[in-house]
C-alpha cells in the first residue's frame, strides 16, 4: 500500500558537529558564522545551528569551496 513521503527538515548540526564535517576548528567555523560568511540559526541566547546544505551553497557562492 504506498504511503506519502513527508517533506522532511534538514537537520541541524552544532558549531561542533559543522566543524569536525568542515575539518575546521570551532574557533573558525564560529568566525564564519560571526562574519556572515555561513549562515546559522540563533536559538535563544547561546545555541547555535546550521544546515549543512546551506553552509556548504554559502561558502561556494563565496569561493571558499571547490565546486
């Protein structure tokens, strides 16, 4: 019987969690963020998260990224 497929929502990742798939020290994950340079989500007053998907069309458009 087939069912319908939900969209579902990209999941997000923690500053440590971009920084270990970026191979870059949270440091620097976190001055990309601070910057504008990758985009992130602020949730209250400390959290931060990312879409990965994002992250990555971000620092391409930014030629940060080989294609």
């Amino acid at each position: 019987m087939p069912t319908e497929s939900t969209p579902t929502a990209p999941a997000l990742l923690t500053i440590t969690e971009l920084s270990k798939r970026l191979q870059l020290h949270r440091s620097t994950t976190r001055k990309l963020y601070q910057s504008g340079r990758i985009p992130g989500l602020k949730i209250g007053h400390r959290t931060l998260r990312f879409d990965f998907a994002a992250v990555l069309d971000a620092l391409r458009k930014a030629g940060d990224l080989a294609p």
